[in-house]
C-alpha cells in the first residue's frame, strides 16, 4: 500500500494526534502493551533468573565521580562501585571492556534533555491532550523476557507487544476561543506510577480510553487493564468492573464502538498456564517441497521454528472480544480466537473482525498466515465471511507484489456500512504482464440475495489506496516501482455514467512536481474524507491541496485552492521562504459535514528555522490571523548558535547533489582552520539523474538532535555533512545495483571535495559512518574509496549479500539472477581491501529482516583474519534501533573515541589536554567511568493511539 493510501486509511478511522518531538525523527513505538502473569515452566524460570542476575551484575557498573554519574546512581538506587577506573589508552585494556561507558558531559546533556510531550487534539477541536513523556529506558526494561514468535516480540507477562513505550501522564488543556490555551487540567485517579498506553477519544470528544500497567518487584511488567477518563473532571476509572479480566494486546487492543461502549480484546478467562516445552521432541523438524513450489523468501528474523512455538503463539495471541459499556458492565461476543483487527463500521451496526489461523509456517511471519476476515453485528452475530485467504508463503519478491485475493478491505469513511476492496488479476506476481492488473470492488454490508460487488474502477498499475469525498468524488491512487509512474484517477464512486479520468500522471521520484495531498475533514462519525471548499461569488467546489513545495532552493510547503474540474489553482499560503520553515498540519475548522467556506477556514500550522524549534499556530481566514499555541524550550539551547547550509555540488558523471552541513557554534573558519569532519548517509536507489539531482528538504528546518544522532558531535567541535545524497541510479533497463560501487564511490568522491574546497574539513580528519543500509555503504566506502576517509563507524549493517539471496532493500533480484552484483556489492567480500579502522556495532537482538547480528560477526572476523584495526560492539538486548540508556550512552562514548582516536590522529586519550582544534573540552577520567545499568533516561517515544499526524508526502 503506498504512503498516502495508508495515511489516508488512518485518517478515515482514527482520532486526530500529532508528535511533538523536539527532535525531528519520528518514532514509532512497539504496537502494544501488557498482560497476565502465569507461572513459568522450569527452564523458562531459570532462563529469567539468568537475566535478572545478568542485569544485577550491570547494576554494580556505576560511575564514581561525575554530576550525571550521580544522577544515575541517584535514579538506579545502585551503590558507586570502588573498582571503577579511567580507561587508559592502551589498546588491550580498551578491547578487553570494562561495562558501560559514558560520554563527554557535552554529548550526555544534549542526550539526557528532557522529552517535550506528544499533542492530541479533541474530535472538537475544542481540548488538546499533552501526553506526557520519561527519558530513556533503562536497560532493565529491555531485560525482561520475551518471546519471539511468528516474527512478533512478546512481553509474557503483560501479554502485549515487548519494550512498549508509554506515557507517564496526562494533561488537558482547552483551545480557547481567541486560540490561546487555558490552564492544564492534570488526569487524576489512576494509580501512581502507572504506565499508559493506547489513549483514544470518544467520538463525541467527552471521554479518553486509555491502558495502564505496572512495573512488578521481579522486573515483570503487570497486566494490562483498560481506564475510561470524563474529560470535563479528569476523574479516571477502570472500564470493566471485575478484577480478572486484562488486555491482550499483542494484536488489536480496543476500539469505540460508539459514544459509550468498547470493543476489547481480552486474555480469555478459560486460559491455564503457557504450554510446557517437551523434553524429548516428537519427532524430526521437517519441512518439504515435494510439489515444486516457487517460494523465495526474505531473511525474516523470529519466525517460528517448532511446534511448540506455534503453540506457545497461539497461547499468548488469542484473544476473547467483550463488549464494555461505560457503566462498567461487560459481555463476552463470539468464540476465542487470534484476532489482528476489530473495525466498526461507521453507522456503528457491524464490525469487520480479521483473525489469523493454522496452519501456520516456519518461514514467513504472522502477517502471512491463514487470514479470516467476517462481518459481525456489535453484538457479536456473525452476519457473513468476506474472504479466508490461504497460507501465502509464495509471494514473489520482486516490488508490487501482493498476496492473492481479497485485500485492503475497509470501509467507506463517507458511507453509513458499505465496504470497499481490491483484488489482483495478475496472481500477485509483478513480473506477470496482464490489463487490469488490480479491480477495486465495493458491496453493502449486506448485499441484497444474489447482488454482485460493484466495480468501482480498473488500474493497469498496482493499487495505491483511495481518498474519500461524497457520492460524486473520490481519488484513486496507482502505482508502479520500477518504473515509478504513479496516477491520480478521479471517480464518482455512485454515479452512474460518469467515468473516471486522469487527473495527475507523474514520476513518484520527481518531487518538484508533486501537486500537494487533499486535505481531509472529520466527519460525525469520527471518519476521515476529503474536505470540500467554497468561497465568496463562486459557485465551483474546491480542493485544499497541502504540499511539500519542493523546489531547486529546498522545500517551500503551500496550501492550494484547487479546481478539480478546471485543474486551476490559486496558493492561499505559502510558508515564509527568507528565514522560517513552516508547514501546514491539520484543517481545525472541520465541525461540520456539509461543504467548508473559505472565510472560516483554521489550519494547524507548524513554525521553526535552523535555531528556532518547532511551535505550532492556529491560522484564521479571513485575515489569515496567527495565535500561537505552544512555546515549548529549546532543547539543546548550547547547539543554539550552530550554522546549518544546504550545499549543492555536481558528481563526475553530472548528477547535481545536495547535503547539509553543519558547523559548530562560534566556528570561524579564518581563525580555527578546517575542522575533523562526519560524514553521514544512506543511500538511494533512482530511475533517472533528473530525479537524483532534486533537492529534498529545507534549509531553514530546525537541526532536530535525536539520541544516537550525528549531530551529536557538533559540541565536541566537528563538522557535520548531514545527509549527502548517495543515487545509485539505474535509468531504462539499466538496474541500479549493477554500477553500485561505481556511483557510491563517485558520490563520496563529490561530497568530500565539496567540504575540502569550502575550507571547513581538514582533507586527512573525515570519517564516514552510517545505519543498517548507511553502515553497509560506510563498509564499501572504506574498502573502495579508501583515499577519502580516515575511518568509520557502521552501526547494525549487513555486509555479506549471499547471506540474504532472496533480495534486499530494494533489490528484487536473487543471488542466482544477479551473482555477480551480491558478490560485487558485499564488502565482506573485499574485507582485505580495508586498510582503515572501521567500528562496527550492532544490536544482539536484532530484528530487521537481512542485518541480523551475524552479519557483524562474521564481518568483522574476516576484517580481523586479514589484520584490519577494527573493533566490534555488540549491544545486549537490543535490536535494530538503540533504545536503553546505557546502550545509547556507551554507543556514543566508542564513537567519541573512535573519532577522537582516529579522526584527529594528534588526539591524545591518555591525557586531558585539548583538542589541536581548541575544543573545549576534553575527554575527561569522569567521563570514562562506567554508566550505572538501571539510570533513567528519555526514549523517542510516539502515540500508538490513534493517528500519529505524519505529513505524507503526496502520491499525487
């Protein structure tokens, strides 16, 4: 399903929210929460107890000396371990390891800076929600045990999803009439100290339903238990009045039926304890393909490997539905079973109920399996079964394509129940060449005895999503990868005799003519359609469209008024282009289901610029008045000052590139000299150089400073070169991949010749790092550019091809079609070519399909058979992404090393003397202490509630 397809599906049945960061990358957080604590099997209970002891000798790490250090003590109530020492420079002492490091107080401050609370708005856009936010987790938190099952991690104890995020509090502030917001209003009457999830509006905007649990005294996390919250009090109160009945959230976890009842998935009462592991297996593990099946699969991590794990699967994903009033009385609703998805129509009569079923498979994850979807009443009735798709283990690899049947069944957001959906004619396979490809269908709920689903219109492309209007209006969207043609089709969904037309027929790749989405309108019903706009002596009905506005000078975003008749527009705002970067996020003035009027129009914008962090402002017409609504602190006020540039240079081959570069604060190029220098991407794949030359992003957006961010690095006096564009591209019949080493190298060639000749980057002190795909280009780079960089840094990476034959990123071609090329592009494969030191660090839990952790192994034992200075790290309990305190702050000390040592070659670790570029600071013994393993600290946390309000780039 394309970006815009699935935002649009959000906005159709999810309450309106948005992440308020301060810093830019969205996060998304682990779909869910916990549940029961049953008794453990034998082995399992020695397997947890090895683990608390585990994190128990962490906890005795602890710093000595340092204000942070006793912070963290402070937090982890851990006592200062004597033995704690400095590291020396001394390369046996440093490999040999001595726990968890800290960074320099410079890069820790920045870190550590308090979260700044995500928003949610009312269904009236009368209240705002600020949900409140903990620093990092620490790393007992990640500690806890997990089952990994069907390609799904699993708290067993809260039954939900493992390493959930949450919020520590709620508060509530109401949108007052002149924009301006009123005193907070603090939610009261849960218990304290209780985690919260899943926080949604009533429709009606009178009620928050929300999760709560709890941290155990074994480091267990509690049950999960839904609270109903009266927004006009603040007084919480548990949903259902019995204390036996819990949330199972590793799927769904509830939804608003209507304004006073729930539908919530629970643990079912009946459930014993988790089936035991048997001693002796019942046999061989066996898997056959005796029928000759084509099945290529990717490296998908978690997968079921027996039945025992499809029964423990079953165990913990299977759910009762209860229907829960606001009263507090509840009734059970059909049979127990795996439930993924609970859906109610929007005139609240039906419900569309997904679950999975046997038989299951061993190498593709849950999200593959047997597949029911049926058509209840709220009242649990079954009213009839839409599709049971079968077991789709052949999916073909190659880009577009789907599973075979029924598939993106929704609802019309704009209809009371009728359904809408779409089917393949081409078997799901992309390589085969059949007109329509995909036909999208539509029935009520009911079909009359012997009514047929009605076509809504054919697509040659794949099929890309549908914004909803009115009878007389919606946008289908199609698509195709390998060409990357993308169309806009207008269709009058209920009337007769009027056919569909092209309205935009574009590149998806050539973002500067990128027309804007539609901006949506909430409807009473709580769903999502396209807003319908008019204006002061006209009669035409107009579009809002909301754009990017990508342009040769950076992204200049517009709201459009635009004739979808005539194809005419007119821009009624456009985001200042001198100073500020601003974008438009929601329509505010949507309280209505009939046609919106120019002059009454409110728009939720957002305001920021390179030192200036991100408010948001409500925006009246007529007038285009502008209230302020938020005024939230600089995060990191010492990085206030930077100097942030959007570079453009050419590459040998033509191809424009941009970058941005980042200089520290106070940095005077005439007086300091050229600085050390990161370098920091990840590349892209292009069908056309025209493409690859755009520019993406503005220069007057704010230098938003995540955790593990390489900006980090501008407090200890670097030069940043944020985002280099890397193309790889392959134009007509040409595959990307096939020049790939040719054109990243080029690339790099370019970037690093670009900061040498502006005098910021000393030619000899650059380093190149990366993440996943970014550390398999650094790990290239090195090996064939050697001349550019003086080391690297390449965190969660894969680096052997071979080791993923099935395709990678976006590679749908199999080690056998392209042998040449995997070979070519794995530097794994010229490990003895790296002559420069090169860290590689990696989650040992790592869940993203093609890095798994061996990949870094095995990397890095070829790199040290051939007597490269390398050094590897691998993180324990964590996966792709970073998230405890402890592993971030010990990934930012070996990289401050790692650059410091072999990035300014005169740095002397031993000692607490200066950089030669007159830093600041050093890095002082304080800040070679190890990190006490339970401090606190703030994750990157985002609303799994509702809709987290992403601005999708257009598929227009």
């Amino acid at each position: 399903m394309s970006l815009l397809s699935k935002v649009s599906h959000r906005f159709s049945s999810l309450s309106l929210s948005l992440s308020l960061s301060s810093r830019r990358t969205l996060h998304l957080s682990s779909h869910h929460c916990s549940l029961a604590s049953s008794p453990l099997p034998l082995h399992r209970k020695r397997f947890a107890q090895r683990r608390r002891m585990a994190s128990c000798r962490l906890a005795t790490l602890v710093p000595l000396c340092s204000s942070a250090a006793e912070h963290s003590v402070a937090d982890s109530g851990a006592t200062p371990s004597p033995s704690s020492s400095p590291i020396q420079d001394d390369e046996d002492d440093f490999a040999s390891g001595v726990g968890y490091r800290l960074p320099p107080k410079e890069i820790r401050d920045i870190v550590d800076a308090p979260p700044l609370p995500v928003l949610s708005f009312s269904p009236h856009r009368d209240k705002i929600l600020f949900l409140k936010r903990r620093a990092l987790p620490p790393l007992s938190d990640l500690a806890k045990p997990e089952e990994k099952l069907a390609g799904v991690r699993i708290d067993g104890n809260s039954n939900a999803r493992s390493r959930m995020s949450f919020y520590t509090g709620i508060g509530i502030h109401s949108l007052l009439d002149d924009g301006s917001l009123g005193p907070e209003k603090e939610i009261f009457g849960y218990p304290e100290g209780a985690k919260i999830n899943f926080v949604t509006w009533s429709r009606d905007g009178r009620h928050l339903a929300f999760a709560i649990r709890f941290d155990e005294e074994d480091n267990t996390s509690s049950k999960l238990t839904v609270w109903i919250a009266d927004v006009e009090s603040g007084k919480a109160r548990p949903l259902i009045n019995s204390p036996d009945v819990y949330l199972n959230a590793v799927f769904e976890s509830f939804v608003w039926v209507n304004d006073s009842t729930l539908l919530v998935c629970t643990i079912p009462l009946s459930r014993g304890k988790p089936p035991r592991k048997p001693l002796v297996p019942s046999g061989p593990k066996i898997q056959s393909n005796e029928q000759q099946n084509v099945i290529q699969v990717r490296t998908y991590q978690d997968l079921l490997k027996d039945e025992y794990d499809a029964d423990l699967f079953d165990y913990y994903a299977t759910s009762q539905l209860v229907l829960a009033s606001l009263d507090g009385t509840f009734k059970p609703i059909g049979p127990p079973a795996l439930y993924t998805s609970i859906d109610p129509s929007p005139d609240e009569k039906y419900v569309m109920v997904t679950s999975i079923h046997r038989p299951y498979s061993f190498i593709v994850p849950c999200g593959r399996f047997p597949k029911k979807v049926e058509l209840w009443t709220t009242e649990g009735k079954v009213v009839r079964e839409i599709c049971d798709l079968p077991l789709a283990e052949d999916i073909p690899i190659v880009s577009n394509s789907v599973r075979k049947g029924k598939r993106s069944i929704n609802w019309r957001p704009d209809k009371q129940s009728t359904l809408y959906w779409v089917e393949t004619q081409d078997g799901g396979d992309a390589k085969v060449e059949v007109s329509p490809r995909d036909i999208i269908y539509m029935e009520p709920a009911e079909p009359l005895n012997g009514e047929q689903p009605e076509i809504l219109h054919n697509l040659d492309l794949r099929y890309g999503g549908i914004s909803w209007c009115d009878e007389s209006l919606a946008l289908v969207y199609e698509s195709w990868y390998k060409t990357r043609k993308t169309r806009t089709w207008v269709v009058a969904p209920d009337q007769k005799g009027v056919g569909p037309r092209i309205l935009f027929d574009r590149s998806s790749e050539d973002v500067y003519s990128d027309p804007g989405s539609p901006m949506m309108r909430r409807t009473a019903a709580g769903t999502y359609v396209i807003a319908k706009i008019k204006k002061d002596g006209d009669d035409n009905i107009y579009l809002l469209l909301n754009g990017m506005g990508a342009t040769p000078e950076g992204n200049i975003p517009f709201l459009d008024l635009f004739d979808i008749e005539t194809g005419s527009k007119e821009r009624i705002w456009e985001s200042d282009k001198e100073k500020h970067y601003e974008t438009v996020i929601a329509l505010m003035s949507d309280q209505t289901d009939s046609t919106l009027h120019l002059n009454q129009l409110k728009i939720l914008t957002s305001k920021e610029s390179k030192t200036e962090n991100t408010q948001y402002f409500l925006q009246f017409w007529p007038e285009k008045r502008r209230v302020q609504i938020t005024n939230f602190p600089h995060p990191y006020p010492q990085l206030q000052s930077l100097h942030k540039e959007m570079i453009r240079y050419e590459r040998k081959d033509g191809v424009q590139l941009t970058a941005t570069l980042y200089l520290p604060p106070g940095y005077d190029p005439s007086v300091d000299g050229p600085l050390p220098c990161l370098v920091w991407s990840y590349p892209g794949e292009f069908k056309s150089k025209d493409a690859a030359g755009q520019v993406r992003g503005s220069p007057n957006e704010f230098a938003g400073i995540g955790a593990t961010s390489p900006l980090l690095w501008l407090a200890r006096r670097f030069a940043i070169l944020s985002g280099p564009t890397i193309p790889i591209i392959g134009e007509g019949e040409e595959e990307a991949n096939d020049r790939y080493v040719e054109q990243l190298v080029a690339s790099a060639e370019a970037a690093v010749e670009e900061v040498v000749r502006r005098g910021v980057a000393h030619p000899s002190k650059i380093a190149v790092g990366g993440h996943s795909y970014g550390a398999f280009m650094t790990a290239n780079l090195l090996a064939h550019a050697p001349h550019l960089f003086c080391c690297g840094v390449a965190r969660s990476g894969a680096y052997n091809r071979t080791l993923t034959p099935f395709g990678f990123q976006n590679e749908d071609r199999t080690l056998w079609e392209a042998t040449n090329t995997y070979v070519e592009m794995s530097p794994f494969m010229s490990a003895n070519k790296i002559k420069k030191p090169i860290l590689l660090i990696h989650g040992e839990e790592d869940n993203n399909s093609g890095t798994l952790t061996l990949q870094s192994d095995r990397f890095f034992t070829a790199l040290k058979g051939h007597g490269a200075l390398c050094r590897l790290v691998i993180l324990p309990y964590e996966s792709h992404g970073y998230s405890a305190r402890e592993s971030i702050m010990h990934v930012l000390w070996e990289t401050d090393r790692w650059l410091r040592k072999y990035c300014e070659p005169n740095y002397d670790l031993s000692s607490n003397k200066d950089t030669p570029q007159n830093s600041t600071t050093a890095i002082n013994s304080e800040n070679d202490k190890a990190l006490s393993a339970s401090g606190g600290g703030a994750a990157h946390e985002s609303s799994e509630f509702g809709e987290l309000l992403c601005k999708p780039r257009s598929l227009l």
